[in-house]
C-alpha cells in the first residue's frame, strides 16, 4: 500500500504480510518531517506486540511482553491499558484499531493507545474514540484534544482517506 501525505509531501511505502499468527507490517516514509522505516506485528487476536522506529537516525523499540509495554528495554506501566499503538507519521496505525474492534455501524469505542510522536520519537498515553459512522468510514477522535476527522477504509479496514492528512495512492 502506498499513502501521500498531504500535510508533510511524503510518501509511504508498506507491505503488509498476513500469517497464523497475525499480521507484520513494513514500511518505508519518505520527504517531508516525517521520513523513517518501521516495522509493526500484531499477534493473532489483532493486539499490536512489537514496533521497530528509525527516524533521524535514532531507533525506537516498543514490545509488549507478559508484563506490559517496554520502550527502549525500559518498562512502562503507564502503557499498560494500551492495546494499539499510533504513529502519528502513518494511517497504516489507525488500522490496527478499526481491525480488532470490529465495530458496527453506530457503534464506538474508546481505547488507548502508545502513541509515538515523529520524528521526535516521544512515547506517551493516548486516548481515542473510534466510532463507526457508515460502511466504510470511523470518526477517529483524540480524546486528548479536540482533533477529529472521518477516516475512509477499504473492507479490510485499512485507510483510504484521512482527510487533510493522508490519502491512499495504491494498494488494496
């Protein structure tokens, strides 16, 4: 799949590969703020476990164990409710959510996530209510601001339009 970003002029590049035990994504974002490499996997039952970030040189690993959420080695127990993880240079991430939540139109739900701000690489609490407004659209609120959009997908639940930030170029 390939997304331009219409805020920051970049490009994504991700391969999405599908397995028993759950889903790995690659990608690659190129031009504006945002450019970096990650790589994500989400276990079977659509929870993120392991997020791999290169931005500016610097690396970023985040890895839920037994335990809970590590950053960097380190543990985080304020991480501990979050089942996804956002990055804020991808809609690939909004994804996961729409995915394992299985919401039906009218439904919502809020979760929260470790959100990675690029390209500084800061991992903190976020909270967001994702609420199914049509077939084939969520509105996608951040409950720690007053940021809100409707968010397109395709049937598998990855975005098509993220209005004013993201839209999808290739891919199905």
């Amino acid at each position: 799949m390939t997304w331009t970003g219409l805020e920051s002029a970049g490009v994504e590049r991700a391969t999405i590969e599908y397995s028993e035990t759950g889903i790995r994504a690659v990608a690659q974002i190129e031009g504006g703020d945002s450019a970096c490499r990650y790589a994500l996997s989400v276990d079977a039952d659509g929870r993120t476990s392991g997020v791999t970030l290169e931005c500016g040189g610097r690396e970023l690993r985040l890895e839920r164990t037994d335990d809970g959420w590590s950053v960097d080695g380190e543990r985080r127990p304020d991480l501990d409710a979050a089942v996804d993880v956002d990055i804020t240079a991808t809609p690939l991430t909004n994804a996961l959510p729409i995915r394992r939540l299985g919401l039906r139109i009218g439904g919502a739900a809020e979760i929260e996530t470790a959100w990675v701000a690029v390209p500084d690489l800061t991992v903190v609490v976020g909270r967001q209510r994702y609420t199914r407004v049509g077939p084939a659209a969520y509105c996608f609120e951040s409950l720690d601001s007053d940021f809100r959009r409707t968010i397109r997908v395709d049937d598998e639940g990855f975005v098509l339009s993220y209005p004013g930030l993201f839209e999808r170029v290739t891919g199905s």
